[in-house]
C-alpha cells in the first residue's frame, strides 16, 4: 500500500495529503453506501439518504474505485469529520451474505442513557472537536460482521458500575469503556479472544476517546488511525475482510470483569495487569534480551556504515 | 570532387533566388575558402554540398550538386555521411551524447562500423585533433576551440572525403582559432582532405586557402580562383591585402610574410611622416572608475584588484583571452554582479546597489549577444519599448537607430536583421537612456567587413559627441582602428593599459597585420598608411 | 573468465545494476515503517556510494537527498504531529493554546496538545519516505542516467537519443533564461511580472528554437535515422508490443507493492508484461543494424550487485510477511525489534561496496573537469 501510493503521489503533495485530516484515508465513506444504525440499533440495513444530514463532507474518492474502500469505514481516521460507519461493500448486502463475505472488526458504539441502549457512534473515536465529557460510556465490539448484521457490546454501559468507585481530579474526567473483545466464532483464526472488561479512565480534560482508552489499553491503530487492535488483540491484521462465513449467531449478555471485581482473578488476569499498569510500560516489560541483542546489533551495523562511509569520502577527496 | 551544375537555390518566402546559376568545380585536396558579406547565401552553398539544401532546409534547387559521385537530388544528407562531413556554425548545438569520445563515435554507430575499427578510429582521431586528454569530459565543459575541433572529430570518424565548416573562427578568440586552423592545416595535407569552409575573419585564414570561393550576393555570379586572383576584386579584404591594393603591389601579398618581404619601399616612402597617436585627450571628465575591485564566483576571483577610469570621448578596449575578467568587469560597472572587495562607481552611483533604471542613465552594456536584449515583434516595437523603459520621449531609440543605421526596416521581426543590424539596433535600445558610458562585450562576432566597419562609425562618432566607449574584444584589427587606450587583462588582473600604439605594436598576440607588417615602425591601420601617403603626394 | 567479471578489475559499474539494486532497497524501505530498519537500509546505502561514487559531477547527488530528506521528516511532522489532529497519543510534550478553525478546517488544528506518539509517528514515516529517496540519490550518484540511457534496446534507440538530448537541452535552457534575464536588465527594466516573464521567455525559446533546429541539422547530416527499410505494419505490431508489455510491467508493479490489490493483478501481470515487452524489443531491435561504441559490459559484478537488491528487497518482504509487528511497529513508543534477517538483508544491500568493481581513478582528468566545470559555471552565472 505504502510504496504505490507513494508512485502515484508527487511528493510534498502527498506528504501533505496523508497527514491532513483523513482526507484520503476517509474516502471509504461514500453515498452508495448503506448507513445503518445511525440513531437506533434496531434500524437495520436501512439505506442512508445520499445527503444524510451527519454524512461527511470528506468523502472524496467513490468507493467503488479504490480496493481499501472495501475494508470497513468504521473507526477510521476518527479524526475527520467522518461519521463512523458500518463497513459495506460496493455490492449488495444480501448476495454478500449469500457469499459468505463478511469483515471482523473493532465496531465504536455509545451508551445512550435515555434509551439505554447502545448506538453505533458517528463520531469517530479520536475526533479533536467532538470530546467525550465525564460520565460517558463508550463501547467496543470486536465482531464478524457478514451483510449489515448488527453486534453491539454484549453488556449494558453502567457507568457506576465501572467507575463508580472512581474519583476525577481538578482538569480530569471519567469515562467508562466497555471492551467486549468478542465470541470465539468472531475471532480470527488461531486466536482467542479475552473475556469482556469494562474498565474506566481517568483522563484529562481535552483527551478525546480513543486517548482516554489509550490510557486504559493499548491500542494499535494502522497508518490512518483506524483502531485495529485492543490490548493486542487481534495480534494483527486491521479490518480484514474473510470468506467462506455465515453470519454468527445470535449474541447473549454477558457480565463484564470489573476492576476489584473477584471474577477477575480467574478469567481477566491479563487484561487486568493492561488495565492496571500504562500502556509502554506493559511493551517494555515484554522486552526479551534477544530483542535488545539485534537492537543493539543494529545500532552498531549502523554506525559501522555510516562512520565507514564517512572515512572513505574523505579519504577519496 | 564537388560539382556544382546551374545550382539555383530560391526559398519559400524569398521573392529572389538565394543562389543563382553557380556552376563550380572543386578538385580533391584543396581548402577552398567561401567569403562573402553576411546574407549573400554562403551558408546556403555550403548547406547545397551535403544535401541539406533543400532536403533539410526546405526551399527548392534547379540544377544539380554532385559530391563523390553521388547527387544530392537522390541522396539525403544522412546517406552522405561517408562522403561528406558538415559542422554548423555553432558547433555546441550539435552535440548529442555528453562525452568526447561518445561524441566521436555517434556517426559510426548509425553507420554500423564495427566495434574494434570504431574503437581504434576513435583512438586516431582523438590523437588527429589532440583531444586525448580531454576524452572523458563532457563536452560542455570544453572551450570553444576544443568543442569546434569535437565538432570536427565527431564528423571525421566516418572518413568523409569533404569536410565542410561554417564560420569555424568566428567566434573563438585568437588562441582558439589558431588551433582549430593549424587542425585543418594537418586534415589538409595529411589526409588529403578536400575542405570547405566560409568566413568573415580573413585575416586569419585567407593565407591557407588554396581556392577562394567570392559570393558577392548581389546577383553578380561566384568567382573561384586563387587566393591572389579572387582578392584583387573583392570588396571583402583582410588589411594585408588592402596594404597591398594602397602600395600598389602585384601580386597581392596574402600573408604578413609577403608583405614584410616587400615592406622595403612603403618603409621609405612612410619615413618621413609620423604615425598618428590614436590616443584620446585624457583631460576629459571621468566617467566611471573601478578603485581595487574584487569580483568572486563561488570563491575563486574572476576580477582581481582592478583599479581603472573610464574618460569621456575615449574609447578603451579591453583585451585578453577567454576567461581573463573581461566581461566580468564590463558586468561589474552595470551591476550585473556585485564587488566582493573594492568598488565601482558609474556617474556618481554605486551600479550593485542602484535599480537599472538608474544604472542605465548612467552607463549602458550591450551584451555579447545582442538578441538576449531583444524580445519585441518588430524593430519600431523594440523602439518604443526602449524609450519607456528609459523613460525619455517615444521616438528617441527610433531617431537614433535612423542616425546610426539608415536602412533598417522598422517593420522587420528583430530575429531577421543582419548580425550587424541586430549589433546596432541593441546599442540604439541601450542608448535610449543616453547612458554617457557605453560598453560593449564581443561587438564584432559574426560582423563581415562592411559591418565593422559601419560600427568603427558609430564608436568614433559617440565618442566625438562625448561619450566614453569601452569594448571588451578579441578583434586586434578593431581594436587597431578605433581604440584610444587598451587595456589588457590577464587572470583576472590588468597587465597593461596605455595608448593602443605603445601596447599592441610589440605585443605578438595583439598587434594588427599593418603593425606586424611595418614592425617597428608604429603605424597600425591602412587607413592611416593611405593618409600618410596621399599628403606626401599632395605636398 | 573474463577480465570483467573480476570485481577487482577497475571500471564503471552498468548503470543498468545500480538502478536495479537502487529500487531493491527502495522496495525493501517501503515494507517497513520500523526507524531503525529504515536507517539500516539508509547506511546500506550511503556506504556503498562514499564506497564506489565517481569523481563525476554527479557523483555528489547524494548529499542533495539526504538533505531532502531532512526536509522531508520535518515537513512531515509539522504537518501531521503539528497540525492535524489525527492519531494524537496520550503523552504529551506540551499543550499549545488552541486556536479555533472554521468548521471546513475540521480535521485540522493549530496548537493544542501535541503527543510523543504523533511526532514519533509522523517521523516514522517521514524516515521512509526519506529512505526511499535517498535510495534514488544513491543510484543517482552511482550511476549515470546518460549512459543508462546509452544502453537502450536497439528497438528504443530514438527514444533514448530524444531523452540525452532533452537532458543536456534542459540545463541550458535554465543557463539561457539566466543570461537573458540579466540582460533585460540592461534596458534600464526593474519590474517583474507577467511582462518580465515574456521579456525572459521570448528570447529563450527564440534560442532553444534555433538551436533545436541547428540540432536537426547536424544530426542528420552525421547520420541519425538511417535505418533498414521496415514495413509500417511490422513497426507499428513492435511499438504496440513494448508498450502493451510496458504497461502490463506497470500494472504488475502495482500489484505486486500494493498489499490491497488482489492476487492476478501481481506477479502473473508483470510476467506477462516483460514478456511482451522483452518480445517488442527483439522484435524491433533486427530492425535497426546499429553498432554500439564500447557497450558497458553486463558481467558478474552486476550480476552480483543485483542480486544484493534483489535479495535486501526479498529479506524485506519475508520480514514484513513474518513480523508485521516489527516491520510497521503498532505502538510508536515501542522499542523497535529488529528481526535478525533484516539486519542481515540490509547488509546484503550494502554488499555492492566490495562486489562492485572500484571506480576507475582519473583524477588528473578530473582535476580538468572540475577547472572547466568551475568555468562554465563562471560563464553560467557571469
């Protein structure tokens, strides 16, 4: 992706282009697609109007010409003023169900507490305008998404129950996250996922979401900041579309593992320590001394090269 | 070797036939010299040897031309390669690889030669012209006689039997051109090679020829015959044979050898007047003065410590080989380029630090290029624009341009004026302003005689009118005629400044035929010489 | 063997090795986002050019990219770590006064907070664009592209005369434009402007005109264009065939460096494409009976110099398919890892500083150049 984006791109144009404001990393978000679950999550598979009022103005690509536009739009750069949206296929829902053509990845979602339920957000997690305010809930769904199913977090955002025994400082604010890392049928091949937690951040004031949950979690995002990846899972792969798939069945509530909640000594122990200790230093605690090794290994072959290279140019003038 | 059969070359948009009826025969082994006045379509006759008149050029050609057997009516210029070998008269334009020796073999690649006799062909040539060493430099970096002889290599390569040169001199400086003379020279005598070539700068070449080629351009006919036949008419002549013509000798002499053989009676008849000084009254007011002047590119001093005056009513010429500073000085008193030490003061200003618009009120530059100035559709165009650049009264540049140079057309594109023309009609839009100060840069590259000798006019009029005038020239002839103080320059410092009498007569690399001639008498023009002798008559 | 396949035997290296071992290292760069990989595969680089550059003017290129470069990373965090607001991490190195945008101006931001995350992110990436250009520079400074263009197929001939020429053609259209413009100086002009630019232009081109035909005329009068008598249709089937071929090249290239792009449009493409083209090229090279002065030899040396590319590049991709993690880092305040057969391929990429060939020394020549060169540029800017 990277080296062909760079041949078409002339240079500071590009340069420019990628680190706007998702500009171009945006573009999945097109009026063919169908919008669903803008205010309510029973609305499924209804069409968005091609000039939906929270529609982005962003959308400068039509999907159907670029093959990343086939990943999902959701959590992508949250940046812009892009509503976060359902990933959809250039093509028709049902003959993608028919095919078995589905994509798995993190869904963003927000507790409505006057409906409580949850609502498929349509403001990205990292938007700079839009900052989430204390006392909010926010959800994420890792889930396999084939036509325009729709998986919400398996548990209700009760926020006293995640932070209610949290307190926020003088510029701080208290938001409560629901990370529901999905069923084993949602999960990529070879990895399991970790039970749901709510846990909940104290982060400062002009933190947007995805820096509050940083603050909670690792979070791996890909070149143009869609989430990927929540405490390491999945260990790799962003928004990949799959094959071969039926839509998964039906999701039950589960209970969540809470801080200081007893359950969490038996399933959570791994998300706990995440929960408990920041994010670099749960990545430096993981250094091995090989890692270190070919690092330093590294280093030396670099300097070698490079005080080398300067011997010789001036040994040659 | 070459013959030409009732050639008449007439193109599209020229109501007269360019060439007309010229039937010619050139032997093989000769250096046939063409001269002629600039326009009288020498380039076009050259052009007719390899074919590129008319298939290259356009225009149509009754007659026929055969070289080698072969008519170029039937052969292309490309399929005559073997036989004939064309440079241009800017040979840096022909240039099509970036190396010497790529250069050289270019021909023999289209011909398909083999590559073991490409490369020892190569080898020879280079060692033919004495380019050996400069082999894997690009050809840009080369100077101009090192480029013209390239230009010459990388046609000799494919063993034509006729070389044909456009104006191979006229734009080197004295060095140059004698290195590029003393390569035909060899070419000649040593290969067997039949040469063609046209020039203005006769006096350089006239005494290698052993043909000579008039095209008056006028519609009378082409003589061909020898050197001392041909000059005894031509309107065209090097000051060794207007010597001649003024002492009445017969034959004319062609070389300063010659004459000096033969000096013995106009020494006698000179003796007993004194040649005149030629220098300017220095107790005019001074123009613009240079006091230490450093002027460095990227380091390296191309102007050093020059402390110089510039009068008004004398004119100065700055002499020196290529590189030696001389536009860079002419560059420093306009502002072109800024002092690193020292100074310069034109007319009171400092030129680095004022606008051109004041610059030019007080000393003007006409550049080594006249056309780089030049950019309106017509002359009357280029007039108009002259006056409201500097700001004076429309028609001035106009009026000036009538005084200076009646003929030219004011409704003509700039691009189709005369070399000399186009000299004059730069100088008229520099002279807009009245700059009392007027430099020129190369002013007679590409001029014919008549040429010169109308801009001779010009200089001693403006300096009549008390103008100062410094030209920056490798013409010793030139400088011989009008200059009233030379200055010489070398590496960037000057050397010698005095009167043109005390510096060019001793010098080997200055001094004027006439001087050479009279040596160590101090005379330096015919002019003078014809004077001198019409009042001995009188008296 | 022959003398030239021993590397010790002093020559210039095929211009036609280098680039190929030149884009190795490019591809392998665009596989990774990893700092301290990038700079490996920019030492591999810049080593074997101080190794094996010539004294050519060219030679110092290099130099000129990696200064690029620099510009290159620091625009790219300004404008990404700076200005927009997008991926901002939590440890911030100062919380700038916010200045409010206008609603268009969404997804930018002057001021605010500005993280370790962002600023490392950008520079990342800024470093691998950084790297991939220098890659270019170094082949820039290796390699002649006057001469890589001497080395043309038979059937490409004209094409490659074309491009010397607007090589040398371009310069001095800049050293003209230069001349001239100095000159309207001379008129007394001060301004600028759209009627300076005619001013310029109009003698500019006058020259480039006259001498472009001069050109024409010489060229043509020393040879250019004799060719064997081809029919039209046998020359027009040639021309499609290396373009078709040249275009399937393109788009396999594509395929194959684009992660998104599905499989056929990759390798099966680009073998299709050389296929034609390599076709065309025979094709039309029977057609044009022309010699070649002192061809560039193609011996072991660049075979070697290009499998070091070739090998770096593949190492890259192994990495990048083996260990995403270490080849694009998820978390920017990571340490980076360093797969062991990355440090081995970017050694492998600078092994062209002992398998290629030293450069021949012609310092006595080159002492000229340099004089000349000097001069010229004298002449240039006086």
């Amino acid at each position: 992706m990277a080296l062909s984006r760079r041949a078409v791109g002339i240079l500071l144009l590009m340069t420019f282009a990628s680190a706007g404001p998702g500009v171009t990393t945006s573009a999945g978000v097109s009026t063919t697609n169908p919008v669903t679950g803008t205010t309510s999550a029973s609305s499924h598979a209804s069409p968005a109007p091609p000039n939906h009022p929270t529609q982005p103005t962003a959308a400068v690509r039509p999907a159907a010409l670029r093959p990343a536009a086939l990943r999902p739009a959701a959590l992508r750069p949250a940046a812009g003023p892009t509503a976060t949206v359902r990933p959809a296929g250039v093509e028709p829902v049902d003959r993608d169900i028919a095919a078995g053509k589905g994509f798995i990845y993190w869904g963003f979602y927000k507790w409505d507490d006057e409906t409580a339920s949850w609502a498929f957000s349509l403001v990205g997690a990292n938007h700079p305008k839009k900052l989430p305010k204390d006392g909010d809930v926010y959800g994420f769904r890792f889930a396999l998404i084939v036509g325009s199913d729709e998986r919400l977090p398996r548990a209700d955002g009760d926020f006293d129950a995640i932070c209610g025994s949290e307190e926020a400082g003088e510029g701080e604010k208290r938001i409560a996250f629901v990370l529901d890392y999905g069923t084993q049928a949602d999960a990529p091949d070879g990895e399991t996922p970790p039970d749901p937690r709510g846990v909940c951040a104290t982060a400062e004031e002009d933190f947007t979401v995805q820096q509050a949950l940083q603050t909670v979690a690792t979070v791996r995002t890909d070149e143009s900041g869609l989430i990927c990846g929540i405490d390491d899972y999945p260990a790799q792969g962003c928004g990949e579309p799959v094959t071969g798939v039926s839509a998964p069945p039906a999701d039950q509530q589960v209970a969540l593992d809470l801080p200081g909640d007893d359950s969490s000594e038996e399933g959570g122990s791994a998300s706990d320590e995440d929960a408990a200790s920041s994010p670099d230093d749960s990545s430096s605690d993981g250094i091995s001394t090989g890692t270190v090794l070919t690092l330093v290994l590294a280093g030396l072959v670099i300097l070698t090269l490079a005080v080398g290279g300067f011997v010789l140019s001036r040994r040659r003038r | 070797m070459i013959v030409f059969d009732q050639v008449s070359v007439t193109y599209a948009d020229t109501p007269s036939p360019t060439l007309k009826d010229v039937s010619l025969q050139i032997p093989e082994g000769e250096l046939c010299l063409v001269v002629g006045p600039t326009g009288s379509g020498k380039s076009t006759l050259l052009k007719c040897i390899n074919g590129l008149v008319p298939h290259f050029t356009g225009g149509t050609l009754a007659g026929q031309v055969v070289v080698g057997g072969r008519s170029t009516r039937s052969h292309h210029p490309r399929d005559l390669v073997d036989v004939v070998g064309y440079v241009g008269q800017d040979p840096a334009a022909g240039f099509v690889s970036d190396s010497v020796e790529d250069e050289i073999a270019y021909g023999m690649e289209s011909l398909s030669i083999a590559p073991a006799t490409m490369r020892k062909r190569v080898e020879e040539t280079l060692d033919l012209l004495g380019l050996a060493d400069a082999r894997h430099r690009p050809v840009a970096t080369l100077s101009g006689g090192q480029q013209q002889r390239v230009a010459i290599g990388s046609v000799l390569t494919t063993h034509p039997r006729i070389l044909v040169l456009d104006e191979p001199t006229s734009a080197l400086d004295p060095q140059a051109a004698e290195e590029v003379l003393a390569t035909m020279q060899r070419l000649v005598h040593d290969l067997g090679l039949t040469v063609v070539l046209a020039e203005h700068r006769l006096e350089r070449v006239v005494q290698y020829a052993d043909q000579m080629l008039l095209v008056p351009g006028d519609g009378s006919p082409v003589t061909l015959g020898t050197p001392a036949e041909v000059m005894r008419e031509s309107p065209l002549a090097p000051p060794v044979v207007e010597l001649g013509r003024a002492a009445g000798w017969s034959p004319l002499p062609l070389s300063v050898r010659d004459a000096r053989r033969r000096v013995a009676g106009l020494r006698e008849a000179l003796a007993g007047s004194a040649a005149p000084t030629h220098s300017g009254d220095p107790a005019h007011q001074v123009l613009a003065s240079t006091a230490g002047l450093v002027v460095s590119y990227g380091g390296a001093p191309a102007v050093r410590d020059v402390t110089l005056q510039v009068a008004a009513g004398e004119i100065v010429a700055v002499m020196g080989r290529n590189g030696s500073g001389k536009s860079t000085l002419f560059k420093a008193f306009v502002g072109l380029v800024k002092p690193s030490g020292g100074s310069v003061t034109a007319g009171g200003l400092t030129p680095g630090r004022s606008r051109p618009s004041q610059v030019i009120s007080a000393v003007g530059l006409v550049p080594q290029n006249p056309s780089d100035i030049l950019y309106a559709d017509s002359v009357a165009d280029e007039c108009a624009q002259a006056d409201s650049d500097a700001d004076v009264a429309p028609g001035t540049a106009a009026t000036l341009l009538k005084t200076l140079a009646p003929g030219v057309p004011l409704n003509c594109h700039p691009g189709d004026l005369s070399e000399g023309q186009r000299l004059i009609l730069a100088l008229c839009v520099v002279m807009a302003a009245a700059p009392p100060l007027l430099l020129l840069d190369e002013p007679t590259r590409g001029l014919d005689y008549g040429a010169k000798r109308r801009l001779v006019r010009v200089l001693e009029r403006l300096a009549r009118t008390g103008h100062g005038v410094a030209l920056a020239t490798h013409d010793v002839e030139l400088v011989a005629e009008v200059a009233t103080r030379v200055v010489v320059m070398a590496d960037g410092e000057v050397v010698a400044n005095g009167p043109t009498a005390d510096i060019v007569v001793s010098s080997p690399a200055f001094a004027p035929q006439v001087a050479k001639i009279l040596a160590p008498d101090p005379w330096l023009t015919v002019t003078d010489i014809t004077a001198a002798l019409a009042s001995q008559a009188a008296s | 063997m022959r003398s030239v396949d021993y590397p010790g035997y002093a020559r210039p290296l095929h211009s036609g090795a280098w680039w190929l071992w030149g884009l190795g290292l490019a591809a392998a760069a665009s596989r990774t986002t990893n700092p301290v990989l990038c700079l490996l595969i920019l030492a591999a680089a810049g080593f074997v050019v101080m190794a094996r550059r010539s004294r050519a003017p060219w030679a110092y290129a290099f130099g000129a990219f990696l200064k690029l470069g620099l510009l290159i990373i620091a625009v790219r965090i300004v404008l990404q770590a700076v200005l927009s607001s997008q991926s901002q991490g939590i440890h911030v190195i100062v919380d700038l006064p916010e200045i409010p945008l206008p609603a268009w101006a969404a997804g930018l931001k002057l001021g605010g907070l500005i993280t370790w995350e962002a600023v490392l992110t950008a520079f990342s990436q800024g470093l691998q664009l950084a790297t991939i250009i220098c890659c270019v520079g170094a082949v820039n400074a290796l390699a002649s592209a006057q001469r890589l263009l001497r080395s043309v197929p038979g059937a490409l001939y004209e094409v490659g005369v074309a491009a010397v020429v607007a090589l040398t053609f371009a310069p001095q259209l800049v050293s003209d434009a230069v001349r001239v413009r100095s000159a309207q100086r001379l008129r007394g002009y001060d301004g600028g402007g759209l009627a300076g630019l005619r001013r310029t232009a109009m003698p500019v081109l006058e020259g480039a005109l006259g001498r472009s035909v001069e050109l024409a005329a010489a060229m043509d009068s020393r040879g250019y264009g004799r060719t064997t008598d081809v029919a039209v249709g046998a020359r027009r089937f040639t021309a499609a065939l290396v373009f078709t071929g040249v275009l399937g090249v393109a788009v396999g290239m594509y395929g194959l460096l684009d992660a998104s792009v599905t499989g056929w449009l990759g390798l099966p493409m680009l073998g299709v494409g050389c296929l034609l083209a390599a076709g065309g090229l025979v094709v039309g090279g029977r057609r044009t009976r022309r010699t070649r002065y002192r061809p560039d030899p193609w011996a072991l040396p660049e075979w070697l110099v290009v499998t070091a590319g070739v090998g770096c590049a593949v190492m890259f991709f192994v990495v990048a398919a083996r260990s995403p993690g270490a080849a694009v880092p998820a978390y920017p305040l990571d340490i980076p890892q360093v797969p062991v057969l990355a440090l081995v391929g970017a050694l492998v990429g600078a092994l062209p500083a002992v398998l290629a060939p030293p450069t021949p020394d012609r310092s006595p020549e080159s002492g000229a150049v340099g004089q000349a060169a000097a001069g010229a540029s004298e002449e240039l800017s006086s």
